[in-house]
C-alpha cells in the first residue's frame, strides 16, 4: 500500500558520497511516499530516494539489533511529517 504526504527538514543533511552536494535542506518541505515499511523522499534533484531503512528492515538485514536503532533515529533527528 502507498501513502502520499510530506515532510519538513529540520536538519540539513549532506550527501555521504558528495559533501559538497545537499540532500535535504532545513526548513523545507519535501514530498514524501510510504510504501510499507519504507518512506521514500524526495531529494534537492527532485529523486524520490529512500533515506535509510525503517528500523524493521535494519534487523532483517541484521545492520542492528532492536527496531529502535539508528535509522528511526536518523529519521526522526532530519524530518517530520506535516501532512
């Protein structure tokens, strides 16, 4: 099942391949696609992209442990939805 909404940055976050290129900016506001576990944003080139796992899929691949590690985290430290 997909779900449309959008999201607002409240944290700069820097490419990791490219410092010098800006993923998301603070203070904008980005759309945003839900697809099960997964939410897809999208990015300053106007890509939808997936900005990490959920923390569900982290564990599956075993990245980590519980399913409130580091990719909620990193998710809810950038954006919130506004929708």
């Amino acid at each position: 099942m997909r779900m449309q909404t959008k999201v607002l940055c409240i944290k700069t976050s820097i490419n990791i391949d490219d410092s010098e290129k800006i993923d998301y900016k603070e203070g904008k506001e980005y759309k945003a696609e839900i697809i099960g576990d997964d939410i897809l944003i999208e990015d300053e080139l106007s890509e939808m992209c997936l900005p990490g796992q959920t923390a569900k899929e982290a564990v599956r691949l075993g990245a980590q442990e519980k399913e409130n590690g580091q990719w909620d985290d990193w998710f809810n430290e950038h954006f919130r939805f506004i929708d």
